[in-house]
C-alpha cells in the first residue's frame, strides 16, 4: 500500500490512491474531516437562548469558525401535534365532570348542572332533590378540586425535581418530605386528633425534613446534589422509623387505624376548608415553576453549561427546591402519603410532548390532574368500600412506568 506523501497534512481520515474518502466525514480535497457528530448529549432544548443540544447536533469546524446546527426541540413527531396538546389540556376537564356526576349516589348532568348553579340562582334548587345538591356541592366538589390541585402540584414537582437532579427516578419525596409529613401527621394524631392540627403538623415536619437534608448536605462540599440525595434518603428513613415507633406506642383500637388510614392516602375528610389555603400554595408554585420553565432546561444541562450562559446554578436549584418542597407538604398534608405520581407523570409527559420543559412542564400539570382525577374516581367506585389512594396509585403506578420507560427508550 502507498505511504503517505511526503509534505502531506497530517488526517487521520486520509486514504491512498484509488480509495475513496469518506463522503461526509472528509473534505473532497484533502480527505481531513470537516464534522463529528458527539457520542452523546442531553435530548434538551434551551429555547429561551435558542440553542438545541441533541444527540444529532452536528458541530463542524471550518477555518477555525465554529457553527452548529438549526435549532430542534426533539420533540416526538406526531402527524398533528396540536390534537395531542388538546387532548392532555382537554382531559383534565372532562374527569372533572365524570368526578362529579359517578358515584355510589346516581346524579344525572342536569342535577349536577342546576346544583353548581344553585348559590348564584337559588330558584334552580326547587328543581333537584336536596341530596343531590347537597352530595355535589359539599362532597363531590371540593373533593375533585383537592384531587385536581394535588395532581398538578405532584406532576409539577417530579418534573422539576428530575429535571434538576438530572434523574429520571427521582420524585418529590427524594429529600423525605412526605416521610416527615407522615411523622407530623402520626404525631398529631396520637397527640391532638383535631383535623386542622393534623395537616398543619403534617405540613411543618415535612418542611423540617427537607431542611435537615438541606443542613446535613452543607457539611459536605464535595458533589452538593449527591450529598443532597443521599441526605435526603438517610432523613426519609430516620422519619420512617419514627413513625414505625409511633404506632408501635398508638392505641391499636384506635389511634392506629387512623394513622395507618392517613399514611395510606385519601381524600374522604376533604372539606371547604382545606381548599383555600391548598389553592393558594399550589397554584402559587406552579405559577412559579411556569414562568423559569425555561431556567430548568438549562439546569438539567449541568452546573458548567449554566454558568457559561450567566446563570447561577446554585440558587437557581435552590429557590425550585423551596418551591417544590412548599408545594409537596401541602399537598400532602391533606391528601396523605401518595406515591408514584411524581415519578410517573413526567415520563407520560415526554413521551408526549418531548423533554423541552417549555411544553413539558404545562403538559404533566395537565396530567397530573387528570390521573388523580381518574383514581380519585376509580378509589371510591369500583368496590363499596373506598380503596387507598396510596394503594390504587403504586399498584397502576407501576405498570405504567414499566411501560412508559419501554416506550421511550431513546431516553429521558
């Protein structure tokens, strides 16, 4: 075979005589390689700085000028688009009216109808019994807005915090907020009983767990989210004994079955009082979560590639941990401990729309109200007695994820 000739540029792409360069890789001149295409980078786009980074980004040199590609959100390519966004933002509406018209009581839509209406038109009353007003808007109703409130901030949070953490088995309760929630909630009612000092226990220990994980990782200066991580599990246990202990002390008869009913998930002791403070917390936090969406891109790059396009990584994270966590002890200070949510919705979620959390963070909102919705619904219908929702959610929690990951192996 022929030697190289002498004088020649050194390319590792240069072929003897009567072979032919390669047609992409190569310059036909020189047979030096214009383009590489990286091994691997995140499927994210950044679209606020309108810049797409994905595995079929081309980045090619030419005189020493660097230019990349068109911009693409590597979204799933469906023939139509704009009927998926409908359907997922459409959904939502549509449990909510089957939320209020199924139940062990038949209501028919004209019932439901006249009795919403009811408090501004109180002539409609005379025509719809008195249960039935009285079952959709003291039972049925506050009931599927506390569902729709705390599908949305679960959805909200797992997307956030997987986006954040760079992990797409991480949930809200990676730093042990619903296990501290569950300890304050177990210690309220062994000691109280009163509903309102249930949830706000519930809601202040699952903020001081967060906190302690936050302190126990700041001795640490070495990989500040894997300390965080793990701090947050060794806090999530410690919480989980706690609680083992307290129902080992409760009184099985009866402080027990109401600490095993509560960890359990549910909705049943839903009332009108619990929406207004609920309401504000979580859409507070998803109008927070919605306006740096795009903040969340650029995080879920890594520190290096945020702080080369002038953001502070650090405070960025924390200020969404704060909302997520705010958000998560909220909601599960009313509803109890409910898994699965967070962990699942976000896959759903990029499966749909893709991973730019322009699209994806509203999206898995949408969705997560719509699942709560369904298995509220499914809880309290398919048998006469009520099924947890802690129960209902991890047992269809895990299928689905199985199948969403088989689905979307291309990645996260």
């Amino acid at each position: 075979m022929p030697s190289r000739p002498a004088g020649s540029i050194a390319c590792p792409n240069w072929s003897p005589p009567g072979i032919r360069p390669h047609p992409i890789r190569s310059s036909p001149s020189s047979g030096c390689p214009i383009s590489f295409t990286p091994i691997w980078t995140p499927r994210i786009a950044v679209s606020r700085y309108n810049i797409s980074i994905t595995p079929s980004t081309t980045t090619t040199y030419r005189r020493k000028k660097l230019t990349h590609s068109a911009p693409s959100t590597d979204a799933p390519k469906h023939k139509h688009p704009w009927i998926t966004g409908l359907v997922i933002y459409i959904l939502p509406v549509i449990l909510f009216g089957l939320a209020l018209l199924l139940g062990r009581y038949p209501i028919t839509p004209g019932e439901v109808g006249r009795s919403l209406l009811s408090p501004f038109f109180p002539n409609l009353a005379a025509d719809i019994p008195e249960v039935a007003q009285q079952l959709v808007l003291r039972i049925r109703l506050p009931r599927a807005l506390a569902a729709l409130l705390i599908g949305a901030s679960f959805g909200a949070t797992g997307t956030a915090f997987q986006a954040i953490f760079k992990n797409p088995l991480v949930d809200s309760n990676i730093l042990g907020v619903t296990s501290g929630a569950g300890f304050g909630a177990a210690l309220a009612l062994l000691l109280f009983r009163d509903a309102w000092q249930v949830q706000l226990f519930a809601f202040a220990f699952g903020l001081l767990a967060v906190f302690l994980a936050f302190f126990g990782s700041r001795l640490y200066k070495s990989s500040p989210l894997l300390v965080l991580t793990l701090m947050g599990i060794l806090i999530g246990s410690l919480f989980n004994s706690l609680i083992a202990l307290l129902k080992y002390l409760a009184d099985p008869l009866d402080t027990l079955p109401a600490i095993t009913f509560w960890l359990l998930g549910s909705l049943t002791t839903i009332t009108w009082t619990d929406i207004p403070a609920l309401a504000v917390i979580i859409i507070g936090g998803v109008v927070f979560l919605l306006l740096i969406r795009w903040r969340l891109n650029i995080l879920s790059l890594g520190d290096a590639e945020a702080k080369s396009l002038g953001m502070d990584p650090a405070r960025s994270k924390l200020w969404v941990i704060l909302c997520a966590t705010l958000m998560t002890a909220a909601a599960v200070s009313v509803s109890g401990v409910i898994g699965w949510v967070g962990l699942v919705i976000p896959h759903a979620g990029r499966l749909l729309v893709g991973p730019d959390h322009k699209r994806l963070l509203p999206a898995s909102i949408a969705l997560g109200a719509a699942f709560m919705l369904l298995m509220d619904t499914v809880a309290r219908t398919v048998l006469p007695g009520e099924i947890p929702l802690g129960v209902l959610t991890g047992l269809l929690g895990v299928p689905i994820l199985i199948l969403l990951l088989r689905r979307n192996r291309m990645g996260w």
